[in-house]
C-alpha cells in the first residue's frame, strides 16, 4: 500500500521559491495500476521520483507499506529502494559494457547478493519480455524497445512492491511501445506489484487504464486532480 499525504515539492531559483508540487494525496493499494497524466513542467516526474524515494519532498508524508523511506538513514533508504521500488524510466538507462542478462542484475549486485535463483530469474524473466534468445547481447546491439524490455526486467527482478514507470515508452514506436507496455503489465500482474505509470500517450493510459484495478489521475500546475 502506497500512502501520499499533503505532498509539497519547491526549488529554490534566482527570483525565489519555485512551487513543483502542491499538496498531493494519493493512496495506491497492491496490485492497483495508476496512470498519472498531465502536461510537461506539470510534476509528474517529480511526484514520482519523491514516491520512489529519490528526492525528498519540502512538505508531506510518503510511507510504503508503513515505511516512510524518508525517516531511514541514507544507507537504509538506499537499501530499502533497491528491494521495494522498481523504476523504468524514458532513457533504458543500461550499462553500455554489459550483456542483457548482466544488465537485468544490477540490483541484485547493488544489493550486495547474485545467487543461482535471481541468476535464474534473470533469464526466466528475459524470457518473458521475448529476449530469451539475447542473454549475451550488449544493448548496442538490441533494438530500441528491446533495450526498454531490459529495463523492464531489471525493475521486476527482486520482485518490489512497487513499479514506478516514468514514460517508459516515450522514445519507442508506437508497435514498441505497445509492445513494452503489455509485457510491462503482464509482469506487475505476475509479481503482485502495484504500478505508477507516468505517460503522455493517450493510447498507453488506456490500454493501463482497461486493465483490472487500473485508473488514472491528473496533474496541473502541481495539484492533483482524479
């Protein structure tokens, strides 16, 4: 369960305080899909990078599953990031010098832990995204959408409660991005996470939107709007 309360997000300027978000509350239970909408400069990437432990909010409450990322020390945050939070973001964001398979984990080496099982869940999970056939291949040498369904297995490998998707197929084609998506959504509904989508395609919110439990909400001028 994912609990955001009285959310508020400002950057300090040259000319002063400059207001990103502003009292956001949003409640995601498990296995609920959200597709978060709204124009550029709206919040959208910050609310989720704040949802995802990455950058404190100025004002407000985040916990996950009771836990508020923001009361742990640094080290413990960092930890509890790597084991409950998945991200899938616009750029693959992969290691150029390693393979799919290495690639996929990355989190399991930051964890500090690479058994036989997460070695087999790699593959088991380059499997799915339809990459059963490129454990060994570099990304420079996967297409543009198979480089995100990488990316999509790295961010589902340790199983976290929770998915953060930031336009995860806004560099793809639109055969790709469907692609991506569905396999994306398959996959949360196999690991029981719940899932924050950011996007600015109309289609994608829809084909999340259709799924069971799914919703959207909307963000202008930093508030958000059901």
């Amino acid at each position: 369960m994912l609990e955001a309360r009285s959310l508020s997000k400002s950057f300090p300027t040259p000319s002063g305080s400059l207001s990103v978000l502003s009292d956001v509350n949003l409640s995601v239970a498990g296995r609920e899909r959200v597709v978060v909408m709204g124009p550029s400069g709206s919040g959208k990437s910050t609310l989720l990078a704040i949802l995802g432990g990455l950058e404190e909010p100025t004002s407000g409450n985040v916990q996950l599953d009771e836990v508020n990322p923001y009361a742990l020390s640094r080290t413990r945050r960092a930890r509890f990031r790597n084991q409950q939070v998945g991200f899938v973001f616009q750029d693959h964001c992969l290691l150029e010098s390693c393979t799919a398979l290495d690639n996929v984990l990355v989190p399991a080496l930051a964890g500090g832990r690479v058994d036989d099982s997460l070695v087999q869940r790699g593959r088991f999970l380059l499997d799915r995204v339809g990459l059963g056939n490129r454990f060994s291949h570099l990304p420079a040498e996967l297409s543009g959408g198979e480089r995100q369904r990488v990316a999509v297995a790295r961010a589902l490998l340790l199983r976290p409660t929770m998915l953060l998707a930031d336009e995860p197929t806004g560099q793809l084609d639109s055969i790709s991005a469907v692609h991506v998506i569905d396999v994306l959504t398959e996959l949360v509904d196999e690991t029981g996470s719940l899932l924050c989508i950011v996007t600015h395609d109309e289609s994608i919110a829809e084909r999340v939107d259709r799924c069971p439990q799914g919703r959207r909400v909307h963000l202008f001028d930093g508030r958000l709007v059901a």
